[in-house]
C-alpha cells in the first residue's frame, strides 16, 4: 500500500534501521535516530542498485516519487541513474565542492536572522581554518580523517575553543548537504569527543574590596594622561560595561537630557540593544568630554584619528601606568567589582544581570527585553555611582543597599 504524509510522520524509530515502501522502487529507510532517508532500488544489467534522494521532510513524498519516477524513465532508456549522477557531480565539481556548499549554507543562516557580528565572525572562522585546507573538495570525499585535520590544526597553535566551533560549523554544513541529498553522513560528528575540555575561564583580575576601590579610584582622579583616556578611566567603573562597548561608544547613541545611552545590537556580544541609564556623575563628565570629541563620532576617538577609536589595550595601559598589574586590576575587572558589590548589598540579581548584559540564551526574548528592570536599573545605576564617590571622598559612606521605591 502506498505511503502517506500521516504514515511518514508517524513513524517511530526502532533499535534496527527499517523500511516502509511506496512502491515501484521508491521506498523511505528509517534509522534508529529517527532520521528518514529516501531511497530508490532499481536494477541494471542483473545488478540491484539504490539512490539516496535525500531526506523526509525536506524532500517530500510529493518530490521524491516525481524524482523515481524521472530515474525510472532513465533505466528505461538504458541509462544507469547512479553513473549518471556520479557524472554529473563530476562536472558539477566546483557547485559541489565543500566550501560552495558552505557559503550556500551560511546564506542561508543569515537570510533566518543571523547578526551582523555573528555573521563576520563565522565567516571568518570558515576562510581561514576551513576553506583552505578542504574548501575545493568534493564533500561525499570527506571523512573523519579530513575533519580531524582540521581540528588538531587549531589545536596545535592553542586555539582549543576555536577547534570546538570550527567542528560544530563543520557538523551544521554536513547537517544542511545530508538534508540536500549531496551527502550521506556527517563525519564532524565522529570526532565530537576528540577536542579537548577547554580550559576553565579565567576570571578577570578585580578589585572588591572597599577601601582599595577607594585608593583605586583616588589614582584615577589624579591619572595625568590625555583628556580622552581619563575619561574613560573615570566612566569605566561608573557604567562597568564590556571595554570594547566603552571604547566604542558613538555620540549619536548618547542623550544627555534623557540620561541614557543606547547600545545597538551590532555593538552587542549577546546581539541585542542594551540599555545604560547615566547616573549624574556620567552625565557631567561626558558632557565635559563632549566639548572635546563631540557632537559626533567617536566618543573616545584614536588619538591618531577621529575615524577610529582607541585602542583595545587604552584602559588597561593606564591601570599599568596607575601601578595596577594584570593580576590586580583590568579594564573588565569593573564588572566584576560592580556584580560583586551590588548582589551583596541586596540589588535584585536579575537586574543586575541585565545591566551586565548577560542576556538569556532566548535570543526572542533577549531583543524584546532590552529595557528588563529598567526603572530598578535606572536607580542602582545612580545609587552604585553615590556610593564610589562617598568611597573615593573618604567620608561617611552612602549606603548601597537596594531600596524599592
């Protein structure tokens, strides 16, 4: 009996591989995984051969009896349908290289709503471990030996967590040629448990305890370098954002008036807006820095060129020059301090995580909820901003503690 939509859906998978025929030739082989492969049986010259036609649902019951009945009407002709299709995959060649079908893959992923970010940074992992070594490569040609080669060539040079991705890249375009029918397995899944653990993160050096932020911010007052940089230093505690979202910052995302600095989603490593709230202590020391580097561009330009911004390493050069090694304070070290003080004075921890950026792995949700806690934020923002001026003044400290209004 013929199949049917209902009956492909509904079946189940099972300990060994089974069939379910359709009929002339056409039947659909279900593994022990679930997956459901297409298959056409056809005899030549006394031989029994088959065909892969690709995988249910992308190719559909519809599709895949129109595609036997083509290659029957090929075997009638005296046609072999597999030397034909080996024929034509050599003349294909280039379409049906690795790296053609990994660029059709990434397309792909950016047209469902990819970022920008993430976007660059994949294809940029792609040109430089993957494509050179097997990118002109047939990718029926590759096996495990080729996937492991590439893997152990991130290794080599250190790059364990890059290896780990690069492998997951590699599975994902196998994953999209299997579901064309131009591959038959994912080989970059047998070396899954070849890569190494990464190492455990290293936490960034930070300052939490009171009376050396105090000494800390007081070296920041009195830093003698440029206008710009000390700006910087000075707003690196007070916002406690990535470093390259600091040195980033444009004057178009900052509104004074409104007390709020907007941070688009390209700018983002989770890939969503995220919202500032200015304290006023910000608020009056952008607003001297804006005389300088406003009212566009860079907020903290190159002190080469206006067009870029300053360097990565600008922050933490000045923390060296203040006497503060790597192992004491970095420039992400803020964060930490600010996460660290605010949870133990009682803030509310989800609020804290927002304003930290730490986004949930949702990414629906993440970009619908830029604004999170924000009137809660908007207080913690200036309370956190009070309370690193009352360290810094020496005096009676003002109390951190949350308070709901």
């Amino acid at each position: 009996m013929p199949l049917t939509d209902a009956k492909i859906k509904g079946a189940k998978p099972r300990p060994k591989t089974y069939t379910l025929i359709d009929g002339d030739g056409l039947y659909l082989e279900v593994n022990p995984k679930g997956r459901k492969w297409w298959r056409f049986r056809y005899q030549k010259e006394g031989r029994r051969n088959r065909l892969s036609l690709g995988v249910y649902p992308h190719i559909s019951l519809k599709d895949a009896r129109l595609e036997r009945d083509r290659l029957k009407r090929q075997v009638a002709k005296g046609i072999d349908p597999s030397l034909k299709r080996k024929e034509e995959k050599r003349k294909a060649g280039a379409s049906e290289a690795y790296e053609a079908i990994a660029r059709e893959w990434f397309a792909k992923q950016v047209e469902s709503g990819w970022s920008e970010r993430h976007a660059k940074t994949t294809m940029e992992r792609m040109e430089k471990n993957i494509f050179p070594f097997i990118g002109k490569r047939p990718i029926s040609d590759l096996g495990v030996e080729d996937m492991l080669g590439v893997v152990q060539r991130c290794e080599r040079r250190g790059a364990v967590e890059t290896a780990r991705r690069i492998r997951q890249i590699m599975s994902q375009i196998f994953r999209y040629a299997i579901a064309a029918g131009r591959a038959e397995r994912d080989p970059a899944a047998d070396i899954k448990g070849a890569i190494p653990p990464s190492r455990k993160v290293k936490h960034h050096a930070s300052i939490t305890d009171p009376n050396k932020i105090k000494t800390l911010l007081r070296a920041i007052d009195a830093f003698d370098g440029t206008l710009v940089v000390h700006c910087a230093l000075r707003l690196a505690p007070l916002l406690f954002v990535r470093p390259g979202e600091l040195r980033n910052a444009e004057w178009e995302e900052v509104d004074l008036k409104g007390k709020e600095w907007r941070i688009p989603e390209e700018k983002m490593k989770g890939g969503s807006v995220h919202i500032v709230p200015l304290s006023n202590q910000v608020v009056e020391v952008l607003t001297e820095l804006k005389q300088a580097t406003g009212p566009i561009g860079y907020v903290f330009p190159s002190i080469r060129t206006p067009a870029r911004p300053m360097s990565e390493n600008t922050i933490n050069v000045a923390l060296r020059r203040l006497g503060y090694d790597k192992t004491e304070m970095t420039g992400h070290g803020f964060r930490s301090m600010a996460s660290t003080l605010l949870n133990e004075h009682g803030w509310h921890k989800d609020a804290i995580e927002r304003q930290l950026a730490h986004t949930p792995k949702d990414k629906v949700r993440a970009s619908y909820n830029y604004a999170e806690h924000l009137p809660e934020r908007k207080r913690m923002m200036q309370c956190w901003a009070d309370y690193l001026d009352s360290l810094k003044a020496g005096g009676k400290v003002v109390p951190l503690f949350a308070k709901a209004e």
